[in-house]
C-alpha cells in the first residue's frame, strides 16, 4: 500500500514540472505544512508564487516562503507599484492554484465571491481549477456552518480535500 501512494505521489509531482502554481497560505495552525507543500513543488520543477494572507505570518514567516518559492512572496494588491493588477495577473497566469491551509474564512469569501484580500481576488481571478484544503479543528470542521462551505466553492472551480487536521483528527 505504502509503495502504491509512493507512486502516485511522484508522478503527481512530476506532472508539475514547469507549471505555474500560486500557492495560497492562510492564517491557521496548518500554515506549516504549507512549507513542505511549496519546497515540494519547487523540487518538481515548479515556478511557484506564494500569496499569504496577514494572519498566515502569525504562524509561519514570508521569509521562509522566500527563501523556498520562485519569488518573492506576495500579501497584498499594492506590494508593487508597477503591478496595477497582481491579482488579475497572479490568477490568470497560473496553471493551478492551491490553498493551503484553506480557513473558514476563506471558503466562505470564495464560495460566496468577496474579494477582501489578494488571495480572494487572485482565486476569483484565476482561469484555472483551484483546490483548497481545509484547515479546521475537527470539532469546528464538523459543523454544519464551516462544513457547507466548501460546497458553493464548486462552481468557481475549486474543491476540496480531506485528511488529517493539525489536532490529530479529521
């Protein structure tokens, strides 16, 4: 069984090989494992962008997104004053967009279409499939508020995956 993931997780990484992905790091107790997920990518053979929202630098810094990703890490629609639209550009460049972690917050921005930040407008934005991975306690995953959220992300392209939460659970 063990081998069996092994192989499908080496060709899903080497799918990945020259594609653009902007990796989306929200503010959640998960946001650490979003540093295996970019440095993962990059060895693939990656261009990868990283979008973090303010929260997300309360658990993981942008200097290690920096030192990892292809580029500097973006949080905001004005970090370059040459760049009028970053989150037009970010979303529609991208082959994929990924989110994670992915808070409740977030699921409910995208699935309701509110653009409060970069992250949000490059989702909204992007011509590609988005995923989005949740990062919730699994008592607050359980309920019926945060759990529906990940539905109505469907029709703008995104998806959800589940697995184990940072607390052990699922």
């Amino acid at each position: 069984m063990a081998e069996h993931l092994r192989i499908r997780t080496d060709r899903a990484m080497s799918a990945l090989a020259g594609r653009r992905i902007v990796l989306g790091v929200c503010g959640g107790i998960a946001a650490y494992k979003a540093v295996q997920v970019c440095r993962s990518m990059v060895e693939a053979g990656a261009h990868v962008s990283v979008v973090m929202t303010d929260a997300a630098t309360n658990f993981v810094g942008e200097a290690t997104f920096c030192a990892l990703a292809s580029e500097p890490v973006r949080r905001s629609l004005f970090d370059d004053p040459g760049d009028a639209i970053p989150h037009t550009q970010l979303g529609q460049n991208a082959d994929l967009v990924v989110v994670a972690p992915a808070t409740a917050k977030l699921l409910s921005a995208y699935a309701h279409g509110f653009s409060h930040d970069l992250l949000t407008n490059v989702l909204i934005a992007a011509c590609t499939r988005a995923g989005v991975s949740g990062d919730a306690h699994r008592d607050v995953g359980a309920s019926s508020g945060a759990g529906q959220r990940v539905a109505p992300a469907q029709p703008w392209g995104g998806g959800a995956r589940s697995g184990r939460r940072p607390s052990g659970g699922r």
